[in-house]
C-alpha cells in the first residue's frame, strides 16, 4: 500500500524534538556563560598558563557536549534531517545491527508465553514460513509473532497512515493527508468493523490471539532489534491492538473503493448539458465483455423490486474547485479459472494478479497455515489474520475489484452559524462533532473539527470551497458500514467445497469484488460480491441535496441477487475490473473506473484454446502478455490521419516505428513511447476543456475517446479554444504528434540512456517511506495499464499465483519484492528478478511439517519453559 496522497517533497523529515541528553538552548546558553566567566578572569591576578589551562578545557567540554548533543539528537543538514547519528551509527545497537547474511535470521527455538502446545515454523527455500499448530488459537498466535518478526515496521507503519498520523513521525508536510484520513472517517469505519468482528466471538478469539503474538515479538524488542525504520524516524513501536487489525481492512477498503467522480461529473453535466455529457460519460461502454453475462433465460430472481428515482433529476446546480486525493483508478487485478475439460491435467486452474502500488516492503506476506480444520496457503495482509487469496487441499479463490462507485456525496444546509443542525426532510436534524487531535513533529498540535451527519461526515468545508461559495459535502461511503470481511476470509480459508465458498461471501461486504473460485472437485465460479443499494437510475452519478429524503441509500440488494457464474458452457470464468453485468441485470449499477481492454483480452486468448490443452505454464504466459488492445484500436485511424494531411509523413523515422509496431509493450520496444506520448498530447488538446482552472473535471475516459474518434466528437469540443484557428481533428492530430516529438527530444536530453519502453516507463519498486536508497529503482520490464501485464510506473501486479487444482493442489506464485521487511536482509527484494521477467516459485504446501531437502531452515515456538 502506498501513500499516495502526500505529493510533497518524498523524504524523510525528523524534527529536533529528542533532546534526550540536554537542551539544547540550555546547553549553549551554559557554554556561553562559562566562557564569559573566564574571559573575565583577565581583571584577576591568575597564572597566565593556568587560564588557558581552563579555556583549552571549557573548549573541549563544549567540543563534547556539542558532539553529546548532536550524537543524540535529530539535526537537518542542508534542509536534509538525519537521524541521531549516535544511536544511528552505533556498531552495537545501530543500523548495523540490521545487516544479515540469513534470510531468517531467528533463533532455532523461542519461549513464548501465550502458547498453549508447542507450534512448528519450517522455512523452505522461497523463505515462506509453514506453521503448524495443534489449535488455530496457537496458529494464529504464531502467525502475529512470526509476521511481526518480518514485517513489524511495515504493518505499524501502514496504520499511522490509515488512521491519519503520519505527522507524528514526519512533521507538518503529511497534515494535509492526515487531515483528509480523519475527515473520511477512516477511524470511525475501522471501528464499525471492529464492533462487528468483536459480535463473532470466534474470530475475535482470533484476533486477541494474532494481537498477543504481535505484541510478544514487540515486548522482547531491544533498540538494536528494531526494524532500520525505526531509528531512521526515530521513534519506537506501539503496543499492537485490534483496532490497528481493523485499521489495515479499512486502508484496503479505501484503496479499492475510495474513487469516484460525482464532483467532477456534476461539474460536467452543469458545463456541458445533458447531451453531451452522456456522449462523454456513458455508464455502459458501447463493447462491454461483462463478468457475469445475462444467462440465455435471463435473471432467475425472485420478487425484484426496483427503485423509482425523482421524476426530475435534482443535484447540485454550482461549480466545484477542486476535490480530494484519491487512490490510484487502475488499482484492480485480473483472476480467471479454467474448468478441467479445457486443461491438460483435467484440473481446474486458477490464476490471479492483484494490480496495487508497488512498495517495499512488498504489501503481501507469504505463508502456509496448518492446525485442525484449518489447512491454508496463500498471501497474507502484514496485521491481519489468516490468507486473503490462496487455496487450500480442496479450494481455491481470488480477487479482482469491482470497480463501481461506492461512495457519494451530498450537498448539506446548515440551519445555524455553529452547525448545530441541518435541513433534511423538512425537519432540523443534529449534527455531531468530533475534535480530531493531531500531532505534528517538530510543531504544534492541530485540531480539527469533523461534523458528522446522518450522511456521513462533512469532508469538504472552507478547505475546500467551490466558485459559487462555501458549500459542504457529507460523504456517503460503504467503507462506514461495519465489516465482516474478517470472517468471510477465515471461512473462505477453511472451506471445502462450493457450497462452503458462498457461506463464506455471505460475510463478505466491502470492498465489493469479484471472487473467483477452483475446486479439486471440478467446480469454477465467480461471484459479484459486495453490499449494493438498490440505487435508482444515475443516483449518486451526481453530488445529490442531502435535504432530499428521495436522494438517501435504499435498502441493499439482497445478497442472493447478486450475478454470479457457476461452471458456465464457454468453460472458463474471468474477471480484469471490466463491467460486472450488462445492461439487462434488474438492478441500477454505477460504474467508477471499468477497464475495457484486459477483460477482452483475456477472454479472447481463453477462447482459442481447444479441449484438454490448457497447462499451468500458459496461464503464467497469460498473465505476462503484454498486447494492447488500446493501441491496436486508434493507432491505424493516427496513421491514417497523418498520412491524409502530411505528405512527407512516410520519411519520419518515428512514424515508421510506429507503423510497424505490432502494439507489444516490450521493454526494448521505441514505438510504445511514441504512441503514449503522442497519444496523451492528443488527448491534452482535444480535451482541454477539461483543463478548466476554475473547476474540477476528468476527460472521458480512453475507450470512449476512441469510440467518440470513430462515431463523431460533439464539433464545440473539437477545436482547441487556446488558439485563434478552428482545428479539425486532423489538426488536433496532427498538433499531437509535433507536440510528442518535442517531449522525446527533451526526454533524450535529459536522460542518459536509450529511448525504449523500460527506461521510459521506469517502473520503480518504492519504499513505504519514499526513500530511493531502499527502494529498487528503474526496473526495465513489460506491460503498461491496458495490458494483461498491467505494469506501470509504480503500480502493478502486487503479487501473481496460478494453483492447477489436483490433490493435493500444486502452486507457483511471485511478489515483487521479497519476504522480509528489513532492507539488510537478502530476502527483503529477492524475487523482483523473478516478478520482472515473469518467472515464478514454487509453493510448497507441506500441510504438515516434512523433513525435506526443501526445508532449509527450521524455527520451533513452544511453550514459555519452566
């Protein structure tokens, strides 16, 4: 997970508040006085010698008390903080301490309180740690002390930023960011979903017991021990609890559904009318490839019962400025299963991709889980319990997001200069108030007071004012529902059939996904899955009166109503964030960001292939293909145009590249430079529009610019209102293309190194803390965002898996990254090599524990010894 929305300057601060050893002001206003005093000695009868004796001393004491000081405490250097170098540089207890040539560099045996029977961990040769426990209260236990040893800083870490406290630890550049994860309510969903797990007393048995085994790697902590993190920012871990558990469900909540465009659309709707906004901005694309198609008989639902909209759309008339950070669109994944008849092996194969930030440490952890009833491998989050994606001896499941707009926003009328109350229904209804208290390093602490409305809370204010005035926004978002995702992946990791799969979704609410589902015994299945009002058309498209009782969420869509596919004709099920349904599903859906190229691209390849041929090494193909079905698309109609209105078009080099490419992001490749380049200039001039400093707005999206190119662009739009002539599309094209040669040629300047698609699309791995020297910079790899291979700067496959379904299960899998979280630790990155080139390991699914020349290393927890 990455933080995105801080856009300032990406390294690290630490502010002169540790004065551990003395005062600073104090120190020097001492050192001053002492050196007053002697100099004054020149009006006393003393030995000459002797005084300077006493000025040579003073001078050292202050040499030294200075060097006590700055040894001790955090200076900034050149506007550059650095940590107390004392601490820090200490062979003994500094950042040496965290330089190992063992990838597990853990005592064979521990003694542990809270164990009640002794607890197995074998490591194999990919460094993942196999538990086995005789109960799952030990199991997890052992796996929040284990996944504490590898990967403390990073789960720590991610709650400051979940709950809107990075400020503690790197000052008054991260407020901004602080401010907005208070506003959303990320504390108040993260409790929602707490009071829920807390009402299961099963799973929050779990909890406490993955909270004891966190804090007793904590409690034995020394300085030296700390992860470098730590003694870079200069400060120490906090006890873990469960609502730090909670916190990390409800930073995943939001990075898969904290993305939506009403502000942006309302604003287009009021500047373009009716008409053409819906050429812009269609709910359905014209091609849609959807997950769950409307079955040949249609919807077999029972009592569907639609909601009716307000005969007139009513939403906010005024113009918004500006709007929120929000996470990356492109975040998604792709999944798909193959039925065993399409397979060589006659198993089923499931495959997965999740498409996240790329970070270090890596966001996924590797592990297998072994206890009675309870047998799973797979990709766990760092702070929670149990597998999110993986398989067990007889299941297997994934995930892809969605992609619909789960949060809205409603216009609110304050009745009182205090906002005390506000209007809603004709009535006054009260608001309640939160002071959010947060500490800033290095300044004073700031208080911010988030009201609260039955909508939600007001995130936007005086802080984020519109051009007609100050409004107030309350946000409605799904991640303010109480969570029970918790639970639907506990039973998800113990299911053993597909009847257990869909008891385990019952639980599953948000964030809404596709979940793809293998099982030894034949079966595939996907499945829409994720609380859904029952919306009426284009509600919530738009920023909506929070006065207006019609404008509220109506009821959810009942759970078994949601599209699914189970063991479909075609033979496979797929999913790549595309549309869920087509139009004909009963049931209103708004779409936030769906892809419209890796889902046709998958299924297409899936198509092709006959009966009884499908293997585990062409799904790992599959998810390396880097085609493009965006450039395949509009480039011939680019070409084509250029050749109609520039006659000596066909000597350019460039245009010659482009003309042969056969629309693969290789790495090596020029011609998807150029194309992107000169794509986004095009879309820069065409849609400058959208470029209105006065207001928020987003350019339609790439398949209906395309689709626009082909069936005719509304003709105002057209023509570029920054110059005096009228441009024809041809022109916009033609002005697209002088304009990416011009940016290639300063990209040739500025950078030392050859103009191909690696180095210009420089994917870098970073560091949760943005600093470069433990990141993996400039990785040369495939793929771009419309590929299967949906590899970008910083974003992309955050982890790969295919598992072929035979018994017991066979798995490879990948992450980009490695399985420790320590940078001086060789598995801190040791797979990037092998995520890169789309190579992957083995997973060894023990299920119990094996004395093997695949087990290089052993560790044993057991009971606290008497």
């Amino acid at each position: 997970m990455s933080i995105k929305a801080i856009k300032y300057k990406t390294i690290i601060w630490v502010h002169l508040d540790n004065m551990s050893i003395y005062d600073h002001k104090s120190l020097y206003n001492s050192i001053g006085i002492c050196i007053k005093k002697v100099l004054s000695f020149r009006h006393v009868n003393i030995d000459y010698k002797f005084r300077m004796r006493i000025i040579k001393f003073l001078i050292t004491l202050s040499i030294t008390l200075g060097l006590i000081y700055t040894l001790n405490n955090q200076l900034v250097i050149n506007n550059q903080p650095i940590p107390p170098l004392g601490k820090f540089l200490d062979p003994f207890q500094g950042f040496w301490q965290n330089a190992t040539s063992d990838p597990v560099p853990y005592s064979s045996e521990e003694g542990l309180e809270g164990l009640t029977a002794p607890v197995k961990i074998q490591y194999d040769s990919a460094f993942v740690p196999h538990i086995f426990a005789k109960n799952k209260e030990d199991l997890f236990f052992a796996q929040g002390f284990i996944i504490a040893q590898h990967r403390l800083w990073q789960m720590d870490f991610q709650t400051y930023a979940a709950s809107g406290r990075i400020s503690e630890l790197i000052g008054k550049q991260a407020l901004q960011f602080d401010q907005l994860q208070r506003r959303k309510g990320m504390v108040y969903g993260a409790e929602k979903a707490l009071e829920a797990m807390a009402n299961d007393p099963e799973l929050y048995a779990y909890i406490l017991k993955y909270t004891e085994g966190v804090n007793s790697y904590i409690d034995g902590l020394k300085y030296k021990d700390l992860p470098v993190e730590y003694k870079l920012l200069d400060y120490t871990p906090e006890p873990w609890t469960p609502l730090k558990s909670a916190l990390l469900l409800q930073y995943m909540i939001d990075n898969l559904t904290g993305w939506d465009q009403d502000i942006e659309k309302t604003n287009a709707y009021n500047l373009f009318g009716e008409e053409i906004f819906n050429q812009l901005y269609p709910n359905y694309s014209a091609d849609i490839d959807p997950i769950a198609p409307t079955p040949d008989d249609g919807w077999k639902f029972d009592s569907v019962k639609t909601t009716k909209g307000p005969d007139s759309l009513i939403f906010n008339k005024d113009f918004v400025s500006s709007t929120t950070d929000m996470p990356d669109p492109d975040n998604g994944s792709n999944n798909w299963v193959v039925a065993g008849w399409k397979t060589k092996s006659g198993n089923p194969i499931l495959s997965s991709d999740m498409h996240l930030g790329l970070n270090l440490p890596s966001l996924w952890f590797l592990i297998e889980l072994s206890a009675p009833d309870y047998n799973t491998m797979g990709f766990a989050l760092a702070g929670n319990v149990g597998v999110v994606a993986g398989f067990n001896q007889y299941n297997a499941w994934a995930f892809t997001d969605v992609s619909r707009d789960e949060r809205d926003w409603y216009k609110i009328t304050f009745t009182d200069d205090n906002k005390e109350e506000y209007l809603f229904d004709g009535t006054n209804i009260k608001t309640s108030k939160v002071v959010e208290e947060i500490k800033v390093r290095g300044a004073e602490t700031v208080y911010d007071t988030v009201i609260y409305t039955h909508h939600g809370p007001i995130v936007y204010d005086e802080s984020f004012p519109s051009s007609e005035g100050t409004d107030y926004y309350a946000l409605k978002w799904i991640g303010h529902y109480p969570s029970r995702v918790q639970k639907a992946l506990i039973e998800l990791n113990r299911s053993k059939n597909y009847t257990d799969y869909l008891k385990a979704l019952e639980n599953w609410d948000a964030p809404a996904q596709h979940v793809a589902f293998a099982s030894v015994s034949g079966d595939i299945a996907i499945r829409v899955q994720g609380l859904w009002p029952n919306k009426w058309k284009n509600q919530g498209l738009f920023i909506m009166d929070g006065s207006q009782k019609s404008m509220e969420w109506p009821e959810f869509i009942p759970t078994d109503h949601y599209a699914f596919q189970h063991n479909p004709d075609r033979g496979f099920i797929s999913s790549a964030n595309q549309h869920s349904v087509d139009q004909n599903y009963p049931y209103w859906q708004g779409w936030a960001s769906p892809d419209n190229y890796r889902g046709r691209r998958i299924n297409s390849i899936l198509s092709e292939y006959d009966s009884a041929s499908i293997t585990s090494k062409h799904m790992m193909e599959l998810q390396q293909d880097d085609y493009g079905i965006l450039p395949s698309e509009v480039l011939p109609l680019l070409l084509d145009s250029m050749r109609n209105v520039r006659s000596d078009i066909a000597t350019d080099s460039i245009f010659t590249s482009l003309s042969s490419w056969d629309y693969h992001y290789n790495a090596d490749y020029f011609a998807p430079v150029a194309f992107l380049s000169w794509w986004r200039n095009i879309k820069s001039l065409l849609w400058d529009e959208m470029r209105d400093e006065e207001i928020a707005l987003n350019s339609p999206t790439d398949y209906q610019t395309i689709y626009l190119f082909k069936n005719g662009i509304p003709s105002d739009l057209v023509d570029n209102k920054n110059t005096a002539m009228s441009e024809t599309l041809n022109d916009i094209i033609s002005m697209g293309y002088d304009s990416m040669k011009h940016d290639l040629q300063i990209w040739n300047k500025k950078n030392k190194k050859e103009l191909n698609w690696g180095n210009y699309k420089s994917t870098s791995i970073i560091h949760l803390a943005r600093i470069p020297a433990l990141s993996t910079m400039n990785i040369h790899v495939n793929g771009e965002d419309d590929a299967v291979n949906s590899t970008k700067r910083n974003h992309g496959p955050s982890q790969r898996i295919v598992v072929e379904m035979s018994n017991p299960p066979q798995a490879w899998a990948v992450i980009p990254g490695g399985q420790s979280g320590n940078p001086g630790n060789p598995a801190y990155d040791n797979m990037i090599e092998a995520w890169r080139e789309g190579s992957y390991l083995k997973m060894h699914f023990l299920q119990e524990p094996v004395d093997s020349n695949i087990i290089l290393l052993n560790q044993t927890l057991s009971p606290d010894k008497q």
